[in-house]
C-alpha cells in the first residue's frame, strides 16, 4: 500500500521514482561504516560457532564436561590441580577444574552452549509477547488498551530477580534447569518490549498510508501485517540486540545464587559460583568464565549499538550534516571543495539535497537556510560593485 502510494504520487506529478537501495542493503552499508561495530559481529560469531561446535572441538582435545580426574587433583593442599598454571597441558589446554580434575576447556565451551542459549531464546520470547501485546494494546479498543497497559505496568514494576528466584525455588528440580530458566526470564521481562512496541504503534497508526489501507477496506489484521510489522522491525531489533547481553547477565547472576542451572550441566554463571573460593589457588577457574562473560556482553552491547545507528536513519542524518558543515566552513576558508563532505551530504540522485533556482542571468536568486535561519541575498551583484546584502534572521533584519 505504501510503496503504491509513493508511486502514484511520483506519476501523477509527472516524474520518474528515482531508483533506491534495499531496506537490507542500505542497513549493511551503514553498518559497514562502524569498525566496532564489525569487530563485535565477528566477536559473536565465533562465539556463536564454539558453542555449536562445543563436540567437535571437545572431541579434539579428548576430553569431555563430566568426566572426574582425581589423579589430577592434589588432596594434600585441599583439591588444587597439580602442575603449573591449573594443570595446562597437552591434554587439558585450560587446565582443569579444582577438587573435580573436570577439563575446564570441555566445562567453558559446553557453558557458551548454556549461555548463549539461554539468552537468544529468553530474547524470542520477550520479543515475541511484547510484540503481541504491544501491536493489540495500539489497536484494541479504549478498554482493551486499558487492561494491557495496566498488565504490562503490573510485569514491568515486578522485581525480575526477585521472581525468578521464587519461581526457580519452587519448581521441581525434575524440570529442565536451561529450559526452566529461559521460560523465567522470557515470561517475566516482556513488559519494556510491549511499551516501547505501543508507542511506536500509536505513531505509526497516524501516518497516511495506514489511513489509506484503512479507508481502502483492509482489516485490523492485515494492516498490522502489512503495514505496522515493516515499520516496526527497526526498533524491535534495536531493542532485541541490547536485550541478549541483558539476558546472558541474568541467567549468570540466576546460576551464581544456586537457583539457576545446575551441576553437572556447565554453565558460566554455574562455573562463577564454584570458583568464587578459589580465585588465589587456582585464579584460572575464576577468570576464565569471567572473562569469557565479559567479552561476550561488551561485543553483543558494541553490535546493539552498531545495529540501532545503522536502522536509525535519523541519527546517520545527524551525523552526516554536522559532519558536513565543519567541512563546508573548512573548505570555505580555505578556498578548496570537499570531495567527502559534499558526497555525505549528497542525495542518491548525486545532487546536495538543496534545490536552488537559477536566475535568467544565471546568478542564484533564492536564500540559503542554515540551522533554520533563513538569509535572503538582495541586490545586483553583477556588476562586482560589492552592494550590501540584506539578511533577515528569525524575522529581525539587519
């Protein structure tokens, strides 16, 4: 409806729609642009294939998560691994796990498998009820706005560690501890994702080619999936990148006061809680798993941040003009153009993004509008006589 809109109203006016890059493609230009940004993608990525290839990569050190090696352990000084640096060696690359002699590599990349899952499929959930109910409280009626809304204010003033434990505390231990605690925190925290959704549902509704479908005899259903869920895919996403390191902290804060998952099942936040003892004895038990969880927050934190200045073609735009005007006074001081500046500020159709009109005489007959003040250029320069200019500022002339 909309792109039909757009191009009837180009032909109507008698012109041609100037060919534009994919939604998709624009996004990955602007994200190429943000070096952090890619480092960070890389960062999860590989994270990511670690934790899938945990099998693989466990099978090619021989060892696995569970396995005890008492031989491995010095009894006489309370369970410390023997040998140097944690027991590092051929066949344990980190060393292993004090007073259990369990392979800490086997135990770190089985606990990203732990984690990250954890996190990506709370994520699912908390976006997938906050669209729901945010996308139903917009276009129900007055009384059903109502009744979401207060529930989702009930969810959202609901302390979310607070009911996670006392809901962990009370299901049985039978019960699937990764899964028990990704339907915790995916149930509980949804409510930021429906308000934030709401909002921008109500601003969307507003705009005219939602009007149009509206008039032209679509239903509440297929405007929302035509029209609204396009609209609202940037800022869920946004909000979805910065929700995963969120949840990761979560699950680890959850398994760090024994309510989360349990041994022998490894998990970082798990790892954290039996290492917490040990960090003079063995200092690896403790900054392994802390490390890798900080890496993995601050990379997914750095992406978030890519990914909602890439969909957010406002803040680009803010940066490009600010940008564009150091370089203009610049170039203007020093006599020279700008190749760069005058490509950030140009259209796609390669002109600045101002249109002037040209005199009969070829001079520029308009005023130039700069952060909103409007300078209107009078008088006959042609002859170079240097005549005075008359500006008018906010309405004050001078």
């Amino acid at each position: 409806m909309s792109e039909a809109l757009v191009t009837s109203e180009a032909v109507g006016a008698g012109t041609q729609p100037l060919p534009t890059a994919s939604g998709a493609r624009q996004f990955w230009r602007r994200l190429r642009t943000q070096r952090a940004a890619l480092v960070a993608a890389a960062v999860v990525a590989l994270l990511l294939l670690v934790a899938l290839a945990a099998p693989l990569l466990t099978a090619l050190e021989g060892q696995d998560p569970t396995t005890y090696h008492p031989s491995l352990i010095d009894s006489a000084r309370g369970g410390v691994p023997v040998g140097s640096l944690g027991g590092i060696s051929g066949d344990h690359w980190l060393g292993v796990e004090p007073q259990t002699g369990r392979d800490l590599f086997a135990r770190l990349v089985y606990g990203a498998r732990v984690s990250l899952g954890v996190a990506f499929a709370a994520t699912v959930i908390q976006v997938s009820l906050g669209v729901a109910i945010g996308v139903a409280s917009a276009l129900g009626n007055r009384w059903v706005d109502q009744l979401l809304s207060r529930a989702t204010d009930i969810i959202v003033a609901m302390p979310l560690m607070i009911m996670s434990l006392a809901l962990l505390a009370i299901v049985p231990s039978s019960f699937p501890r990764p899964v028990l605690v990704t339907l915790v925190i995916g149930l509980i925290a949804w409510g930021n994702t429906a308000k934030i959704v709401r909002a921008q549902t109500l601003t969307l509704k507003g705009l005219d080619y939602v009007s149009a479908a509206r008039l032209s005899g679509w239903g509440t259903l297929r405007i929302a999936r035509r029209e609204l869920l396009p609209g609202l895919a940037a800022p869920v996403i946004t909000y979805a990148a910065l929700l995963v390191p969120t949840n990761i902290t979560v699950e680890a804060a959850l398994s760090f006061l024994g309510v989360g998952v349990k041994p022998p099942t490894p998990s970082w936040g798990q790892m954290l809680t039996a290492a917490d003892v040990w960090y003079q004895a063995a200092p690896q038990y403790l900054l392994l798993p802390a490390g890798a969880l900080f890496v993995t927050v601050l990379a997914l934190t750095v992406l978030g941040d890519g990914v909602r200045t890439a969909l957010d073609p406002r803040a680009a735009s803010r940066l490009r003009v600010g940008t564009g005007r150091k370089k203009t006074k610049k170039a203007a001081a020093t006599g020279t153009g700008d190749v760069n500046g005058a490509a950030a500020l140009a259209e796609p159709d390669g002109r600045d993004g101002t249109d002037v009109p040209v005199g009969p005489d070829g001079r520029d007959e308009t005023g130039v509008s700069v952060n909103g003040t409007v300078v209107e250029v009078g008088g006959d320069t042609a002859d170079g006589g240097g005549q005075e200019k008359d500006t008018s500022m906010g309405g004050t002339a001078s």
